[in-house]
C-alpha cells in the first residue's frame, strides 16, 4: 500500500536535488581546493560573488574518494540560476571533475 506520509530519506533528497541540478543549471569553471573522504571541497564565483561549496559524494555509486585527491584544480560546476549556492561537482550521469571518476578512467 502507497504512504502519503513517507517521508524522502536524505538519500532520495540529495538524488533529486543533482537530477535537478543536472537538468536545470548551468556550467561554470571552479576549482576543486581540498578532498577529505567522501567530502569535496569547491568554489566558482557568479556574478561577481565568490561561493565556498562543499559535496558528499558518498552515494554516488563508483565514485572513488581515494583519487580525489589528486585532482584539486580546474574543475566545472553546475548550479542553479534562482539559487547560485545550489552546486554540484559530481552525480551519477555527470562529472565536473577533469577526469571521469565516476567510471574510474584516467
């Protein structure tokens, strides 16, 4: 039987917030500044406003955070045109960073 009061588990929120991201963003260059485990560590700047962004990539499947490290630099974000502070670097059908990680390619 349907619950009409389940609740979105944050799993489910943060998957249809980068669905979201992915189909209604734009792209601009950032730079990735620091990896600590599943957490990545972003700016870019829109409209003359710098933005410090952090990203849990703990669900993304495949998603290797032991080589995160080795690609702090140029990178490109998505974000939302209403909310410029709503970014993402990394989903499971896209990647921002140099390298694919996502399908672990070098």
């Amino acid at each position: 039987m349907f619950n009409l009061f389940r609740r979105a588990t944050p799993e489910e929120k943060e998957r249809l917030r980068l669905e979201t991201l992915l189909k209604n963003s734009r792209s601009i260059e950032g730079m990735l500044t620091d990896s600590v485990e599943h957490l990545l560590y972003f700016t870019y700047e829109v409209r003359g406003v710098t933005y410090h962004a952090a990203q849990d990539v703990s669900a993304i499947e495949g998603a290797d955070p032991v080589r995160f490290g080795n690609l702090l630099g140029p990178i490109t974000v998505r974000y939302s045109t209403t909310n410029p502070a709503n970014s993402m670097v990394l989903s499971q059908n896209w990647s921002g960073l140099e390298r694919n990680e996502i399908k672990g390619t070098i």
